[in-house]
C-alpha cells in the first residue's frame, strides 16, 4: 500500500468510508456490508519503521503534562534532559495548529531538552468527529458501543482496524511534527479493549466490523485449503453463517460473520469463554504490551496498524522536514525509540503477578522492599520485543499508584526517588522525574516541595552518564556482610561498576556503615572510587583481590553508591 496522503484527513475519511459501504452518520454496524482493501497481515506496511534518531540516549528523563497551549517552568530549569511526555492531544483539544504553543519545544531545545508531544491514540469522542464517530468507535460482541466514564463521560475507544480514525491520529500527530516536536508519545496505542465497567474488564470490545472483515482474511489465510465443510466441523460454524473461500472476506453479509457467530451460541457477554473455540484465534488484547512474537489474529492485527502508523509518522517527517522524530508509547512496544513505561496498579508485570510500584506499609513508604528483580524481568521484556533502546518508567495517572505518591511525606517523596530510582539506573533503566500532570487539583513537584530535589539529584546521573548509556547489566552475583542491600553489576567502556542500592528502611533510611561488597573479577583492580548522589565529591575505597575476587570496604551507604572498578 503507498503511503495515504492526509493533506485532508476529511478526504482520507470519506474515502475509507465509501469503500466501506457506510454512511458516516450510521448510528450501527450493519450486516450486508462490503470492507474491501483489507490488509495482509502477514505481508508488512512498506516503508521503515525503524528510528535513526540519537535524541533518545539521554541519562534523564522527565515527566511533565500540561495543556497544549502552555509551558511547564519546572521542565526549563532542567537541560539536557529527554521530555517524555509533553502534550497529549485530548477529545478536541489539540485537532488544530492554533491549540498548540510551538514557542515550547524552542525554548526546551535551548536548554538541550528532547521535545516528546503526542497523544492518546485509543480514546475517542463523539465531539471531535460527529460524523465518523459512530464508525470509529469499536463495538461489543452484541454490536453496541462501550462507553468509558470511569475515565470521563462520553469516553469510547476507538477501532484501530478502521482506516479513517488511523488517519485522524496520524493528522493531528503530523500538526505537531509540522510544528517542531521531537517526537510523538502515542499513549494507549492498542487499546487494551476491556470492555470496561460494562463487561467487568472481561474483554467484551474490539468486534466492529472492520475488525470482524479483518479476521476473515486472517482465517482464510490461516487455513487456505479449508472448505466450508471443513471450516464447520473444526469450529462449529453454521451453512448460513461460514467462512467462504470464493467470497471477499469483507463481505459480511454473505461470508463470515464473527460477532453473529458469538451471539448465536451465547458468548457475545463473554467472547473469551473456553467454550468459544475461536476464542484464542482471535487472541486477547494485553493493554500497553504489543509483543511480535505472538501470533493470535489480534495481535497480528495491532502489530500490523501500529508499524503501518509508526512507520508513516516517521516518513512524513523525513519527506516534509528531513528529519529523524522519536516515537514511543505507554508499555512494550517493537519499532519504538524507548520504551516509556507506565506504572500503575493492575499490571502482571512480575510473572504474572500484579506489582506495588510504590511500595507501603500502615500508609509510608516501604523502602526496604526491592524492585531489582522486577526490574530486571522488565528489562530482558523490553529487550525481546523492541531490541536495545531504552526503558524509561514514569508514575503513570490517574491511579492510586499515583495518589500513593502524592500522600508521601516530603521526605518520603525524596527517598522514593532516592531509592527507586537509583535501582532502576542500576540496572539498566531509567526512570522519568515527576514534575506535573494536567488533573486539577494535583500537585507539581514544585508544589510538593521536591523540585529542588529532584534538580540535584538528575545532576548526578548527568554527571554519570557514561555509565547508565553506555554499560550494561551483568549476572555478577553481589554478596555483602549486611543485609537489605541490593547489589548489582554494569560493564562497559573498558570498566566495572558495582551499584548499591539501600533497603535498609524504617520511615527513614538507615545508613549501613563498615560492611563489604563481593564481585567475582577476573583481575585485580588497579583503583576503586565511589560516587554518589547522596555526598558531594569522589573517594578511593579499601579493596582486596583474591581468586577471582574483589572485595570493597564500604565506608557508608546512605541510599545509592556507585562504585567504579578500573
């Protein structure tokens, strides 16, 4: 498919529409329709999806979101710094240049600040598209729409099969290229389709029919010398209701119809159900996690529309302003500059099991719990699926993980960042410094009282980053004399760092003083220096070598020490 021209998205809508067989002011999918140009899924959009930009590679991150046509203060006391999230287009808030202060990625890039814009690219409202809204809005297996107004009324998400929303996305996305961003943060990019409150989160969303027209060709493919007999002994389909070979897979009047199929055996409340035997082949969507690997007809849909997005976003920019721009999203994506990972509760990202990103006990922080082993799962996650770019966590809101933050005592903010922050740099990822979001009523860091802070501490991964860009990670076991010590090893550019990180936690850190660190090292060391950010300057440490190990006197271990090993 050559590259759709969206000089006017309204045309690229019309267009889509028309050989949908549909009116755009449709108010419900109908049966005898005919989708035609479906994509191959197993061939790739053309085009390079790939970055080959360097602005990504930064040692910090900061998250700040504030309305399209204002500027964060708090971000310009910083520099040389990647802005993660900046904008977010919203309803119809960000649809035209004029809602935009373009002055804002000039002002951030005279401070060597990467510029990351975007917006939601899932959530959709009647507001911003009248006319398409009722085609673009995915349905239910019972063919109705899904309203979201747990997260505000009037809130539905989007098909991203249908062509037309893909195109309204990439325009607005393409305004703000035009306007000098850096980059786009297409958050929520597949959607999750829970069916929400509606459906208790049981996946009941996703069957419009551009899915549906999607999911024959899917079949057909999947199955090619099937015949209709063959199609209704493995999956119990009906002579009225079959996959058709000889018919387009977009007609869904006389092919396959798989949202009548749920409704005919009684799973169009639960299409998940293990009794449904195309359940699994028409796969389930794992919000913010786009892995490649998988192969269910949903995840090759999603996998297929966002590299067909990305890789236009990226081209456009090449042709209209020679430029490389950073793309990223919320979760684990493939094609992407970083990963920008939000936490929040519900996630199953420690095996399955949900993790507390921020960890408390009788309502303070825990900071004697770890994250090193989370963090590291993450990391080798992010590596599988999107290869060596970087991992960046950010507090992602609204959510109670957030507001966990928020009810933190000032020094209880500082030692979240003090500890939790410096493990994730210590093995291998970054995390993304607080400053704003745009929910009224929600403090700033300068409002918190942390900006100052958090100023400081940024200085120090600056200072140091050769270190977190430019190592990685080894399975070197760490053994200390004390316990409630995260130990862990980095290598690279011809150098050994040993990080320490402290759990040692009672509403306050509890500095470990006069213990050892053990590492196994091939040969003895010919200095070791600490640094860190909890102590101003650089000091030599005492350090045997024997057999194949080093062992290093720490003095004092306040939150985080790195330790260079030369």
């Amino acid at each position: 498919m050559n590259r759709r021209s969206l000089a006017s998205s309204c045309a690229a809508l019309a267009a889509s529409l028309a050989v949908a067989g549909c009116s755009t002011s449709s108010s419900r999918h109908v049966e005898d329709r005919v989708i035609e140009n479906l994509p191959d899924l197993s061939v790739p959009p053309p085009g390079d999806p790939h970055g080959h930009a360097t602005g990504a590679r930064k040692a910090v991150y900061l998250f700040s979101q504030i309305e399209s046509d204002r500027q964060d203060p708090q971000v310009l006391e910083f520099s040389d710094a990647v802005l993660m999230r900046a904008w977010q287009k919203w309803d119809r808030w960000g649809l035209s240049s004029s809602d935009y202060d373009f002055g804002y990625p000039v002002a951030a890039r005279a401070r060597g600040i990467t510029f990351v814009a975007g917006g939601t690219a899932s959530v959709v409202f009647r507001d911003e598209a009248p006319g398409p809204f009722d085609e673009w809005a995915t349905r239910d297996a019972q063919g109705n729409r899904v309203e979201h107004r747990y997260i505000v009324p009037g809130a539905h998400r989007a098909s991203l099969a249908h062509p037309g929303y893909r195109a309204h996305v990439l325009a607005y996305l393409e305004k703000q290229i035009d306007g000098g961003v850096d980059g786009v943060f297409l958050d929520e990019a597949n959607a999750g389709y829970t069916g929400g409150t509606r459906w208790s989160w049981n996946g009941n969303e996703g069957y419009d029919d551009w899915f549906v027209a999607a999911f024959n060709a899917f079949l057909l493919d999947w199955h090619p010398d099937f015949t209709e007999a063959d199609w209704i002994a493995a999956f119990g389909m009906t002579r009225d209701n079959v996959i058709r070979p000889g018919v387009a897979p977009g007609d869904l009047g006389r092919n396959f119809h798989y949202r009548r199929y749920l409704q005919a055996n009684g799973w169009d409340q639960w299409p998940g159900d293990p009794r449904n035997p195309l359940a699994a082949t028409f796969g389930y969507v794992e919000a913010n996690r786009l892995d490649p690997a998988k192969t269910s007809f949903r995840d090759r849909a999603l996998l297929y529309y966002w590299r067909e997005m990305v890789t236009e976003l990226r081209e456009y920019a090449r042709a209209r302003h020679g430029k490389e721009i950073l793309v990223t999203s919320n979760g684990l994506f493939p094609f992407v500059d970083f990963n920008g990972f939000g936490l929040y509760e519900g996630n199953r990202d420690d095996d399955g099991r949900e993790v507390t990103w921020v960890p408390l006990r009788d309502g303070h922080l825990d900071g004697s719990r770890s994250h090193q082993a989370i963090y590291r799962k993450l990391r080798a996650r992010s590596r599988a699926i999107s290869g060596d770019v970087p991992l960046v966590l950010f507090l992602d809101w609204p959510c109670r993980t957030m507001n966990d933050y928020y009810a933190l005592s000032v020094q209880e903010k500082e030692d979240f960042w003090r500890i939790y922050a410096a493990e994730a740099y210590a093995n291998g990822l970054f995390f993304a410094f607080h400053l704003r979001t745009t929910i009224p009523g929600e403090p700033t860091a300068t409002q918190s009282l942390v900006l100052e802070f958090l100023k400081q501490y940024a200085a120090f991964f600056q200072a140091n980053a050769a270190v977190y860009t430019g190592a990685e990670p080894t399975d070197a076991a760490v053994a200390t004399s004390v316990p409630n010590v995260a130990g862990s090893v980095s290598a690279g550019g011809g150098k050994t760092y040993l990080h320490l990180v402290n759990h040692n936690y009672d509403r306050r850190l509890l500095p470990q003083l006069g213990f050892t660190a053990r590492v196994p090292l091939a040969a003895a060391p010919s200095a070791v220096t600490l640094r860190t950010p909890d102590a101003a300057g650089e000091r030599t440490l005492a350090f045997t070598w024997s057999d194949g190990s080093l062992t290093v006197t720490v003095d004092r271990l306040e939150a985080y020490d790195l330790i260079l090993i030369e």
